[in-house]
C-alpha cells in the first residue's frame, strides 16, 4: 500500500474510528519496542513505520480538530 492509500484511508476514517486505529497504532508500536529490547525483532524498521503510521494519525486527528473550531 502506497503513503496515498494510506492518507486516502485514514481520511475515510470517522472520528471514533480514528481513535480507535490511533490507539491500536501506539499498542502495536509499543509491543514492537518490547520485543527489540528483549530480542532482535525480524525487520528492525518496522518501529520506523509504526511510529510514522502514529504520526500520520494523529495528524489527521488533529486537521480536524482545527477545522471544527474553525
């Protein structure tokens, strides 16, 4: 899936469903973290993408809420 999927997907998404995808994001990154700290981790730049995938949510998260006190 391309970075335009992905902000096309993410833009689809309702605002309990951008929580919700927001918070399973910062789950999955911190697992990710544990388990390189304990062991190596297959591909270590799966945090990089989890971390960028947190950034882009909550990006959206917070255009929206400029736009709706706008």
């Amino acid at each position: 899936m391309t970075i335009k999927e992905t902000k096309e997907e993410i833009r689809g998404l309702d605002d309990a469903a951008l929580a919700t995808k927001i918070a399973e994001q910062q789950t999955a990154l911190q697992r990710l973290k544990f388990s390189h700290a304990i062991s190596q981790i297959e591909n270590p730049s799966s945090i990089r993408d989890a971390k960028r995938m947190v950034a882009r949510l909550k990006t959206e998260q917070t255009a929206r809420q400029i736009a709706k006190s706008k």
